[in-house]
C-alpha cells in the first residue's frame, strides 16, 4: 500500500505547474486591451480615414474603448489598466505604429497577424510610454499573452522585435 501524500494542498504538483505564468490583474487588465485592440482592428478602427487624416484613428479607438469600458460581451466593466492602456494609445498610437515598423524586421505592421500586432501595440506603448511598468515586464507579459492567443512563433518574433525597442526605448521617447 503508498504512503500517504504528505504534499499541501496548495504546492505545485508538478515542475510545469510551477513553472506557469501568474495571472495577475495586470494581465488581465492587457489581455481585455488587446482584444479590445483585435476589435477595433478588425472593425478597420486603426486605419488612416479614406482621407488619409491618421488623426481620426486615436478618436475611433478612444470612443470603441469607452464603450467597451462599460460594454462588453461579458458584461464587467473594464478594469482601470484597461483604460489607461486604451487611452495611452489613443494618445501615441502613430507613435507606437512607427515604432513597430522600424523594428519590425521584414514585416510591415498591415502584414503582421492582427493578434500580434495588438499585442505589440500594448508592449511598445507600456515601454515607451509607461514609466510605471519595466521593461522587462512589459515583453514577458507580451510574450506570455502571445503564447496563450497567438501562434507557436509568435512570442520569439514578438521577443525580438520588443527586444530592439527595449534597447531603444530612450531615443522613442
């Protein structure tokens, strides 16, 4: 007859289970931006108006976040990071696309899959724009989020290409 089990109920019981991502409320808080992100991309949000104005982009996406904020498919509010994400975009979003396609080796951000780009797009902006996110933070929460909704090279692509604008940060600034 096996021993008992003398392992507490709230150890890991394996190497991967502890070696699992934590899901804080931060995370959430990037997931929800991103697909509010996706939405809007989607939706043809994020392009320059038939007019060639990129002015009307940020105000698309600000109004799209405001009524995400409240609402959604399932029906929660927005968390405040959610927001501030969105807004911080809306804010530098030529910014964090020009960004993007300078360091983007080989791919323009229209080439990119949309998933990717949203998650690079809440990356750049929380290392270029967010003093209160390091960042390293900032490209491992990238790089996890990628794991979880994109393909199996995503988050190496995405590594990369947020590894050049760490390095950079102080000069997009």
């Amino acid at each position: 007859m096996p021993a008992p089990s003398v392992e507490s109920p709230s150890a890991p019981r394996s190497s991967r289970a502890a070696s699992k991502h934590a899901v804080t409320a931060r995370t959430k808080a990037r997931r929800r931006a991103i697909e509010i992100l996706f939405e809007a991309d989607q939706k043809g949000l994020l392009r320059p108006s038939r007019e060639g104005d990129p002015s009307g982009a940020p105000e698309r996406l600000r109004d799209l976040a405001v009524e995400r904020a409240v609402h959604s498919a399932n029906h929660t509010e927005a968390p405040a990071y959610t927001r501030e994400i969105l807004a911080g975009l809306a804010d530098h979003l030529a910014e964090v696309d020009d960004a993007i396609e300078a360091y983007a080796q080989g791919w323009t951000l229209a080439r990119m899959p949309a998933v990717d780009r949203a998650i690079a797009r809440v990356a750049v902006w929380e290392i270029v724009h967010n003093d209160d996110v390091d960042a390293p933070v900032a490209v491992d929460e990238a790089m996890t989020l990628a794991r979880i909704l994109s393909t199996d090279d995503s988050p190496r692509y995405l590594g990369g290409l947020l590894g050049r604008v760490v390095d950079l940060a102080d000069t997009l600034r």
